[in-house]
C-alpha cells in the first residue's frame, strides 16, 4: 500500500442471528475469563458492547450462501445463543457485524485477542470508585460485575490509597502486595511517610509496611479490646482499622488512650461490686505479675450447694444430654438441631455446676481482693488472700524445757548442763503431778526413735506421712501440724518471667493447684484423716504435683547451680520434656527483644536458612525483632536454655527452600551464648550507640 491509497475499513451490517454459525478458525480453544452464562447476563443488562467479526460463508463455486461464521467473538456468539434458547432474544435479532473478506479467519481470531491490551487492575479500582461516586452501591457494583461485595469493598480500598502511591503503583514501582498492604491504614500523609521511608529499606515486604501503618495501635484480640468490647469502643467514637486483604483478627484499635479509659472504668465498676462483699482490700489492675499471691494465705471458700430445684433441673438436663448421646452414637455426623441442643444442655449445666462461693464473716474481715483481666479478656476475680500483716495473732508454742532445739541435726540432744533434777527431788507429795520437763524429754526421745524404726519398715505410710508434711506446708502455710521435718520449697519466678501467666504449662499448673485445695479439708488438722481415706492413685497424684512444686531450675546470675542445672538436664530427658510444644516461643518479649541483633540473625538463619537472615540483616532492631518473629513461628525454634538434650530436632529444622543445616566444622546455634539479664542492658546501649 503507497503513502497516496487510504485505508478502507471493513464493512459493517446488522445480521440476524439465525444467519450467524460458529467458525472453526476461532483460535481461543482453551476457556478462560468470565463464563458464557455470565456474559449472557451481561450483554441481557448492557446489550452487546461489541460487534462480531464475520465472514460469509461460500458454496462450492465460491458464491455467498446467505450465511456468515464468526471466527472471532465466538464467545459472544455463544452468549446470544444462550439468551436465544432462553427465549429472552429472538432468533432472527439483528447482530452488529464486521464483514471481513481478505485474508485469513484465523488470522481475524488471533489478531482480536492478541491486539486486544488488558485492562490495568489500577482502572478497574478507579471504575468501580467512579460507578460509587455516581450513586451506585457496592451490591449493585457488584451485581453488575458479577463479583462479590468483598470483592468490590477491596477495589474501592485499593482506589482509595493516596494518588502518590497509586501512581508509582501505576509505574511499577510497588506491586499490588505492598499497595494492598497500604489499605490497612486511610491516613494520606502517614502511607506517604511509611512509603518515603521504606524506599530507604532493602527490603520491602508487606507485613513490614502493615506494622509501620499500625504502630501505636491495639490489635482487636488484645485482653483489653476484649474486655471492653469492640462494639462498645466503637460507640466511644473509637476508629478501627481493617485489612480487608488479610486476617486481622478484628483489626487494630486506633484510640490506645481511649481503650485505657474505657478499661480503667469498667475495671473499677467490677472492683466496687467486688468489694461490695465486704472484703478488707481490693486491688484492681489490668494484669498483675506471676507471683504476685507469693506469701499471702489463701482461705478457701465453700461452694453454696444446690437447691432442690436446681438439683433436679440438673439431674433432667444430665438424663437429655445422655439420651440424645446414645441416640445418635452410632451416626456419622450430627443433625444441625440436635448438635444445638447439646451445646444448650451442656452451656446450661456448666452454669449449675459453676456454684458461688461462700466465706465467712471472719474472713472477709482480714482478707482481700485481686481484680484483673484474664488472657481471654474476661474478668478474674482472686478472692481470700491474706496478707502477713493482717493474720490473726498465733500463740508461739513454747520449745521443749525452755531451750531451741537444732531443726538441722537428727537426733534431739538434751542439754548437759541441765541438772538431772528428777532423780534428786524428793516426792514430799503422796498424790500425782506432772512428769519433769526433763524425763517427758527423754521419753520422748526414745519414741521418736522408735516411732522412725517403725516408719522405716513401712513405704506406704512413710509416703503418706511425707505427702502430709508437704501438703500442710504447700497448701497451708503451717509446718508445726507434722511431726515429719521435711520442708518443701516452691520458689517464685514470676515477676521475671514476661508472659509466663499465660503459657498453657503455667495455666495447667495453676488448675492443678485450685483443683488439689479445692478437694482438701479447710482445717490443717483434719488433713492427715482425709489423706487416708482416699485411695492410692489420688495420693500419687497429689505427692506428684507436690514434689513438682519444688522443682527449681533456674540459673541465676547470683547462683550458677552448676550440679542443680545438670540433674535438671537429666530429667528433662527422662520426661521428654519439649518445652516449644508445651507452648513457648521467640516472641520480642521472651526471647528476640532481650539479645544481640547478631544472635536474633543466628536464630533465623537456623530455623530458617541464610535467604531470611539475609533478608533481615540489615534491619534496625526493633524492625528485625518484629520480622524475626513472624519468621520463627511455629518452627518451634528454641534457644540452648530451652533445648532438652537427646530430643530429635533433625526433620524440621532444616527442611524447606532456601534452608541449609550448618556445614561439617561449623557452629549451630546450639553453641551461641545468650546474654543473662545482667546483659540486657549493656547491650541495648552498645546497640543503640552502634546505630
């Protein structure tokens, strides 16, 4: 074709269908995109948006039939079909056409799909925002695109990020990840500032950028959101952030200052019911350390029993739930309806079971209150401690003949200076008196040992009178009600253990502890008589939690225990004890905010191989310790303190892309030291003047 000839376009026609037949030219052969029915329903809303592409179709002698075959738009062609025999479209309609003769039908079907350029994502969120604009709702929007309103609320989010970042999403300088993460927070200026400054960052990600866009607020699942109630904060007027991309278990509380308020408020109308009981002292705090009950006796209240009538709706509610179990034993799968009921029936006998406790009037006269918030957000109420100060004045018992007998030695040694007075006394009295201090001693004496000759030959009541000395002095607090001077420690580590109150092992710890003073008698004298009527495996089980109690495997920079850590080894060993499946992990608290920016690097590049560390390394350290923990989780990573000897740690360890176990002759991490506490802080400083 010379500069001088015009192009000429193909002729256009309106062509009723039923002189329309599918070519078998059309190159797309392999289903794609929106279906046919969808796009029926969208050219029955719209009417068709384009013309078709035909060519006529000739007999043997090359003369025109009447007919045309569509060798492109062969999927518009089959949507008109289908509103044809749906009878929503007459077969004879007239359908817009380009009649093409030159060249190839296949030639037409590939160069329609191919020239066609694809709508960018950023046009499509910039469409639906117009359409929103103009007045339509997200579920006409979404109606009209055959897509869910999930779907239209993140396109319209996705438009509504600053023009800046759109743009160099636009230019390619962000991908549809990172500008999705971008979403999370609506502040222009504050995703411009997160922008400007993650082009200093060698890397990008997009948890990196949702930390930054939310830095200063609460995560929904927090104890405090869940205290307060998020409803409740938003009726205060509180602002909440969403990711509508990712699960954010509920988002991100923006008000901190107003959760706060809000807590301490709700925190102290609890409190004043609480101390509307009449109890001495309350103490009221959004949580308190591990430990904090260390010292104080704890009075056991009693459970109010059941009324007749609850007694009896009990008793029907256990017959239902029983009845419908055995019904429905040998099914597969629960009915909806009878799945409900049960969940009704035991909702409905756990309130039974869940009695109010009862204390005494001389009790709430010395004792007091803890009221927090527990780890699931609900309110704890620790009821009947006493503190020291405020126990009843005890009459001392007086020492044998005057003097203090040496609790360490093991034989009771009278005093050689004490005159044997009963035998120069001369009895002027024909009637009786009391035997001399002196001869009730060497009595005694010989009791005592006799009384350990007897216990010696006798394992099963030498356990028992063992278990009754621990008890009384773990669960009682008093040590003279047992003539065994065996002394229990169980020390107290939980105000320097972050977080310890909610791991499940401390959890299932504290259940064992209300459960065991729950089952034992009020009165310390009374104990040695309930101890005996219960049978062997209660007892094993009570001794068992109580030597746990004494455990103590804790080095301490003041006290190394050298031997005490090594027999702690072995008996980790012996329990196959894994403390990472028990429930701890690297979180910034426990572990990854407290060490070097080089031993977080270690710990990554073990659990994870060398690509994550590397990613990291050149992070400042609260962006490493956020990004190290996201990594490390749920590879139930430990540091050496934690590691239990002779457990396997091979298959999980290293597996995975990009992960590589340490080379013959390198160091694990297994060897790298990890700082004490005394250490934290020189560190932090040695940090904080490197950066």
């Amino acid at each position: 074709m010379t500069k001088s000839q015009k192009i000429t376009l193909s002729a256009s026609r309106d062509i009723p269908f039923n002189k329309l037949v599918l070519s078998q030219s059309n190159v797309r052969k392999v289903k794609a995109g929106v279906s046919i029915e969808e796009l029926a329903e969208d050219i029955a809303r719209r009417t068709l948006l384009a013309s078709l592409t035909v060519r006529p179709v000739l007999d043997d002698e090359g003369a025109e039939t009447g007919m045309f075959e569509v060798p492109a738009g062969g999927r518009r062609y089959r949507a008109l079909e289908l509103l044809v025999k749906q009878r929503r479209l007459n077969k004879t309609a007239p359908v817009p056409c380009i009649v093409r003769t030159d060249g190839l039908a296949e030639e037409d079907s590939l160069a329609e799909n191919i020239q066609r350029a694809p709508l960018h994502p950023l046009d499509q969120f910039r469409a639906f925002q117009a359409m929103r604009e103009k007045g339509k709702s997200e579920e006409e929007i979404a109606a009209a695109f055959f897509v869910s309103v999930n779907v239209v609320k993140q396109r319209l989010k996705l438009a509504a990020v600053s023009a800046t970042l759109l743009d160099a999403y636009a230019e390619e300088e962000m991908t549809l990840d990172q500008l999705m993460a971008f979403t999370v927070n609506p502040d222009h200026a504050r995703q411009e500032q997160v922008w400007e400054a993650l082009k200093q960052h060698y890397s990008k990600q997009p948890y990196e950028i949702r930390r930054m866009l939310t830095e200063g607020a609460v995560r929904a699942s927090d104890r405090r959101a869940q205290f307060v109630g998020l409803d409740n904060y938003v009726e205060a007027d509180g602002e909440v952030l969403r990711d509508l991309f990712q699960t954010d278990d509920g988002g991100w509380l923006q008000d901190a200052a107003l959760l706060e308020t809000m807590v301490t408020e709700k925190l102290n109308e609890e409190a004043e019911a609480i101390r509307a009981e009449g109890w001495k002292w309350i103490e009221v705090a959004t949580d308190f350390p591990y430990g904090h009950t260390y010292d104080l006796r704890r009075i056991r209240g009693e459970a109010e029993p059941m009324s007749e009538e609850e007694d009896a709706t009990y008793t029907a509610l256990k017959a239902e739930y029983d009845k419908l179990e055995e019904d429905y034993a040998e099914a597969d799968e629960l009915p909806e309806e009878v799945d409900a009921r049960l969940g009704e029936i035991e909702t409905a006998m756990e309130a039974l079971q869940n009695r109010p406790i009862r204390f005494e009037a001389d009790d709430y006269a010395i004792a007091g209150a803890f009221v927090s918030i527990d780890g699931s957000g609900g309110l704890r109420v620790e009821r009947g401690y006493v503190r020291p100060e405020d126990e009843p004045a005890v009459e001392a018992e007086d020492d044998l003949d005057g003097e203090h007998l040496d609790p360490d030695t093991d034989d009771i040694v009278a005093d050689a200076s004490d005159p044997a007075t009963d035998q120069d006394e001369e009895d002027d009295d024909d009637g009786t008196k009391p035997l001399s201090d002196r001869l009730a001693c060497d009595l005694t004496v010989h009791r005592t040992m006799a009384l350990r000759d007897a216990l010696a030959s006798d394992p099963e009541l030498a356990r028992l009178a063992c278990l009754h000395a621990m008890v009384l002095q773990l669960f009682y607090h008093y040590g003279q009600d047992s003539c065994i001077e065996i002394t229990p420690k169980s020390t107290q580590f939980g105000a320097q253990a972050e977080g310890l109150a909610d791991m499940p092992y401390m959890q299932s710890i504290d259940l064992g502890i209300e459960t065991w003073a729950g089952n034992l008698p009020k009165a310390p004298e009374d104990l040695w008589n309930a101890l005996t009527e219960w049978d062997s495996d209660s007892r094993d089980a009570l001794f068992a939690h109580c030597v746990a109690m004494t455990v103590n495997a804790v080095q301490e920079p003041h006290h190394r225990k050298p031997r005490q850590i090594a027999h702690a080894d072995v008996l980790a060993s012996t329990l196959g004890l894994d403390i990472a499946k028990a429930g701890w992990s690297p979180t910034a608290g426990s572990y990854l905010g407290r060490v070097t920016k080089a031993q977080i690097l270690a710990a990554v590049r073990e659990a994870k191989g060398d690509k994550d560390a590397d990613r990291i390394a050149g992070f400042k350290k609260p962006d490493m310790v956020e990004a190290a923990e996201e990594l490390l989780a749920g590879t139930d990573w430990l540091p050496e303190p934690l590691r239990t000897h002779g457990l396997s740690t091979e298959p999980d360890m290293f597996e995975g892309e990009g992960q590589s176990a340490p080379k013959d002759g390198e160091t694990a991490m297994d060897d790298t030291p990890v700082s004490t506490d005394d250490g934290d802080e020189r560190q932090e400083e040695q940090l904080v003047a490197a950066e």
